[in-house]
C-alpha cells in the first residue's frame, strides 16, 4: 500500500493516454471547480446560486479576535462552514448571538433552512440548544468519534 502526502507528487497511466497526476495549477484547480459549478447550476434550474452570498461574522475584543462564524449560502439555504469562540467566551451567548445574527441574514436573502456539522467532541448539544436538529449520524471514526448532520427551518 503506497501512502499518499499531498506534498508527494503521484502519477499513473491509464487506458487512453490518460495519466492521473498529482501535478496541477491553480488554473487547472479553478477550471474543474467552475465547470463542476455550471454543471450544477444548469441543473437545479439556477438553485444552487441563490441567494449566493457569503456570511462572515467576526467577534472582536479590541484588535483580537475571539469567535466568527463563515456560512455559504446556496439552493435557498445556509450551510455554517466554521464556527468557531475562544474558550474564554463560551457560555456567555456569544455563539448564539452568531449563529442568529447569520441565519437572520440568510433568512433576508431568501433562505428557508440551515445546515452544518459537527463532531461528538466539539458542539452537537450547542447546535440543539440553538434549535438545530440531528438528521444523520457518521460512527464510523475510530476512538467513538461520532460525526453529526445538523439542520434547522428558518422561519
């Protein structure tokens, strides 16, 4: 078995003339992420662009930064990407205040429901305690590590 470090570059010939390559630019990288898009979009009808904004919250204390939270929004609703609160400030509402002042912008820009995930050693009960409900649930991570699918209505 070969491990694979992206810092190892790979290669293998395939059928064709084809060669599957570690190699690429970032022209290359944004070329597969745009046609991947436009393949998306032509078939939801334009869904997956709408609203199509990005949802970046930070909380500061002077210059330093304690917590934000970074959402994509897309198909009419959010996704929470990172969230994330100093441990000094946790348990004072600072998360909440995030987490609601993110789903009320995407609720303005048309977005019906929210969605995210977290780990069984990170946040599920703050995601319950803010409304939001388990879907799914990944168990197969070694050490009982429990992966879990969290969605909430906006309305």
């Amino acid at each position: 078995m070969m491990l694979y470090n992206s810092k190892q570059e790979y290669e293998q010939k395939l059928p064709d003339g084809i060669l599957m390559t570690s190699q690429h630019t970032e022209e290359d990288y944004k070329y597969i992420c745009e046609n991947l898009i436009r393949h998306n979009v032509e078939n939801t009808a334009g869904l997956l662009k709408k609203p199509g904004i990005d949802i970046c919250l930070f909380l500061k204390n002077g210059d330093k930064v304690i917590g934000a939270i970074s959402c994509d929004t897309f198909n009419m609703c959010m996704y929470i990407d990172v969230l994330w609160l100093d441990e000094t400030y946790r348990g004072c509402g600072h998360g909440k205040a995030l987490i609601y002042q993110a789903e009320q912008i995407a609720k303005d820009n048309g977005c019906i429901f929210a969605h995210t995930c977290t780990f069984s050693y990170q946040s599920p009960e703050f995601y319950k305690a803010c409304g939001y409900e388990i879907f799914a649930e990944l168990a197969d991570y070694p050490d009982g590590i429990i992966q879990y699918f969290l969605k909430k209505k906006l309305s």
